[in-house]
C-alpha cells in the first residue's frame, strides 16, 4: 500500500500563485511516477503534471509555462508549483504514484486538494 498526503490548496486570486505538496508513505519502489491530476466541476479528472523517477516530465498543454512540477525523490515527495494562475485551473488537484510489480499497475491516489482561481 502506498498512502499519500497533499497540502497547499487554497484559494488565490486570478495571477496569483500556490504550491502543492504531496508526500507518499508505504512501499514506495525505486521505479516509480508521481504526478497531479485535477477535476474540474462536471469534468473529468485530467492529467495536470507527471514526473518519473528517472527525471521525465509532462505537462497538459494547459498548463505548460506556468505550472513546474518537482520531486524530493530521498524524502517520497512531489511539488506542483502553479504560477500565473487562472480561474480555469479551479479543481480539486489529486495526487497521484504510479509503479509496477510483476506487470501488474499499482496505482495510488490522494483525498484531493481543493484550488480556487477567483477573477
């Protein structure tokens, strides 16, 4: 089982900024993908940001330039920094771990942490 803990929602105003933090406990692999995903009311959840252990990032085009995501990998933890906000990028942001044993996915998700743009 791998549990994980955000923190850092809130509410900013529209090009404003916020970090997420999210730290994950329990059988961490050494291989892994942490990231954010975020639901926007009466959406979908959608990929926001990934980063591999290896270094590898994506971003949705949405939020390419503004947002940067970053891993402690010593201390099981990933960032989301969020820059020039928008009211658009309101959603509950997820976190998200990823890895693999004997080819079967493990996948893990967070409660979720609110963030709202006003305009």
């Amino acid at each position: 089982q791998v549990r994980l803990v955000e923190s850092g929602g809130g509410l900013v105003q529209a090009g404003g900024a916020l970090r997420l933090s999210c730290a994950a406990s329990g059988n961490i692999f050494s291989i892994n993908t942490m990231g954010w995903y975020r639901r926007a009311p009466g959406k979908q959840r959608d990929m926001v940001a990934t980063m591999a252990s290896g270094g590898t990032t994506n971003y949705a085009n949405s939020v390419k330039g503004r947002f940067t995501i970053s891993r402690d990998i010593a201390e099981n933890t990933v960032y989301l920094e969020m820059n020039s906000l928008k009211p658009e990028d309101t959603a509950v942001y997820y976190c998200n771990y990823k890895s693999m044993l004997t080819g079967a996915l493990r996948d893990y998700w967070g409660q979720g942490t609110q963030v709202t743009v006003s305009s």
